[in-house]
C-alpha cells in the first residue's frame, strides 16, 4: 500500500487551483469491454447525457499522470463500469440492470486481484451518476427503499445526486456536476458584454404529468409552484420550449433558475455558472458540486422550497451592489473550469477537483485494511432480483 502522500487541507490549500499530481496514485482496473466500451459502442448516446462524467473519468484516467500501472503503489483503485448506459429510446437511462452490473464487475476485480479483499473497497473509488446514486432508481421513494447498494457501502461515490440526511448519499461522498457537453457550451457563447436583459430565466417541466398525473410529487411541488406563482409574472422568462437560442438566452439573464427535478440537481446549474448567471437554487438540503472548494454562496442565490411563492421578492430585494459582487465572482475562470469535463483535459477542471477531493482523503486510516480473512459486507443483501447473475 503506498504510504506518506496526502495532506489535511488548510485555508490556503484547499482551493480549485490545487494541483492533484503527487498528491496522489491511482491504479485503473482492467475489465471486459463489455463492462464499459461494449457499452458505448451499442449507444453512442452515452458520450453526450448528463450522466456522462463515468465514461470521461475514466478515458481521462487511463492518461492522467496520478495513473500507475503498479497496483502495490496505488493509493486508490478506479473499477470503469458504466452502469449508465442502458438508455430508452428518449434518451434516458434505465436502472434496473445497474447493480447486477456493479455487483459483476466487483466480483471480477475481487477474484483477479487481491486489493478489493485487502479493504472490502474501502480504498476504492466508483462514479455512480444515476440521479440517487449507488441507490439506482430514478423515483426517489423507490431509491429510498432500496438504499446504496451494500457491497458499495464502504467505497467512495463519486455522484451527481447530493443531499444532506438522504439513505443516498453515504459520508465521503464527492458530489460532482452533471456531464454538461464543454463543445456544444462553448459554441454558443456570445460577447460577455451582451447586456442581462432577462431578469429571471427558466426552461423545463413544470408538471410531470406522465410520472406523476396528480402534480403534487414532482419536485416537490416547487416547479409546479414557480409556474403557477409567476407564468404572468413580466421579470420572469418561464417556459417548457427549449428554443435554439436557449444557451444564449441564458448568458442574457440576470438569474438562472435551478429547481430540483425528480433529484435536486440538473445540468442548469452547470450552465448558470458557466454562462455568468446567477443560479437561483431551490433544492432543500442539496449538497452542492465540489462544495468544500467553491465558494456557493458568494456566486449564487439559495431559496427554499417553502418560499418559492415569494421568489420575486427575494430576488428583487437584492441590491445591485449584490448581485454585480456574484457576477464578478461568477468570472473566475477556475470555477467555471470546475463545472466541466472537457476532452482534452484542462487545468482546474472537473477531473482534477474529483482528484483533488480523493487528495484530501489521505493518506487512508490504518483501521480500513482488514485482517486476511474478515469479511464485513453482506454480499447477499439487497433485492432477490440484484442476486442474478448479469
């Protein structure tokens, strides 16, 4: 096991420009194509859903200077499972193969190597994007009742979904943004002194009529509560169409916002920032991306879920003082790097920060390796329908 990298953070340390190379060693896992390239190849759709950053890590990785082919010198061990790719023919991912999948590949690495056995994955690390994580459902009660899938449970997730007291997300967790394409962003940006000419900013559903007939459960009611508080409203630019200037639309507003969905999170968050609008975010309890390293409050508005009907009051009540100090601090470059995960890799960006956050995990407590021998996850628990072979 490797030893002596790692350092606690400070004050001055702790940042989006922090360097991960030598801080750090991770050991990728060579599995079946079938666990990931297979995958891609029968839906190319992957390589542009939000749910992407699983498939990017890892061709990043396979690159990065942190890899080591030397399995005894690594401080973390990466398994490249896509368990996001089974896609509908909307484009959205299906679940309920997810953990046979993940179970498969754990499996695999645990009998071809000795590492997993050494810690039961508690130096391991996974990217679990679905929208409740390691949890692999899309319907929140039904995340809920399953829980993180139980050999998982002393790994670390790397996950778009964040919320604080949730079965879904365990401690440890690094809570990433959403796969936001950087060539299809890029394309669309307009001179920055393009005036804000819209106040408020929204496109999306409102009501998810087909998931959820009675209107009361999808986002907790907040979109519902927007439309219906603010459809007249003159500040506010509300509608379900995503026009083709959608991007530019956004780089013309003041505020951006970010309700929670089905999940708390959404690709609008890492557009807002990206684009230098101020993301309102509606979300109660949500653990934002990266959040021990951007500075959240200083670049956003925060609104709970209660108080949407006074929405226009908040906002409005802002001074302009206040909302050019988020603007300013919406420009630095580092925190817009952070939000993305482009091809080729940039300085600062997403994949470094998940680097960094596994940085500042070690170096690993001595109390995770484990006797030969002791076992302490439940390789039998769960669904009956998790337990057949994939």
């Amino acid at each position: 096991m490797a030893k002596g990298r790692g350092r606690k953070p400070t004050a001055s340390s702790d940042t989006l420009r922090d360097d991960p190379v030598g801080r750090l060693k991770v050991y990728v896992y060579e599995l079946p194509a079938r666990y990931n390239q297979d995958v891609v190849d029968k839906d190319e759709r992957c390589l542009a859903h939000m749910f992407a950053a699983e498939i990017f890590l890892h061709r990043f990785l396979l690159s990065s200077p942190v890899r080591t082919l030397r399995p005894e010198e690594a401080d973390w061990f990466f398994t490249p499972v896509y368990t996001t790719c089974d896609l509908t023919k909307n484009g959205l991912p299906l679940p309920f193969d997810s953990p046979r999948m993940m179970r498969s590949a754990i499996e695999f690495i645990s009998t071809a190597w000795p590492y997993w056995n050494r810690t039961e994955g508690a130096d391991h690390f996974f990217v679990v994007p679905h929208d409740f994580g390691a949890c692999f459902h899309y319907k929140e009660e039904k995340a809920i009742q399953r829980g993180i899938l139980p050999i998982l449970q002393r790994a670390t997730l790397v996950q778009t979904f964040g919320q604080r007291y949730h079965v879904c997300m365990q401690p440890g967790s690094i809570v990433i943004p959403p796969y936001a394409p950087p060539a299809r962003i890029m394309a669309h940006l307009i001179p920055p002194s393009t005036p804000r000419s819209i106040f408020a900013y929204f496109r999306g559903l409102f009501y998810d009529i087909g998931n959820d007939p009675e209107g009361g459960y999808y986002a907790r009611g907040a979109r519902a509560s927007i439309w219906e508080n603010f459809k007249n409203n003159p500040l506010f630019d509300l509608s379900t169409e995503h026009p083709d200037t959608y991007y530019e639309d956004m780089q013309r507003s003041i505020f951006c916002l970010c309700p929670l969905g089905w999940a708390p999170w959404s690709p609008r968050l890492v557009e807002a920032v990206v684009f230098g609008c101020i993301p309102v975010i509606i979300a109660d309890d949500i653990v934002l991306p990266f959040a021990d390293v951007i500075p959240w409050k200083e670049i956003g508005v925060f609104v709970a879920e209660n108080d949407v009907p006074k929405l226009d009051e908040i906002l409005t009540s802002l001074s302009a003082a206040e909302v050019l100090e988020k603007q300013k601090a919406l420009e630095d470059v580092s925190i817009k790097q952070a939000m993305l995960f482009p091809q080729p890799s940039l300085p600062n960006d997403g994949f470094h920060q998940i680097l960094n956050g596994l940085a500042r995990k070690l170096p690993h407590d001595p109390s995770i390796y484990l006797q030969p021998g002791i076992r302490v996850l439940n390789w039998t628990a769960g669904p009956p329908a998790d337990m057949r072979p994939w």
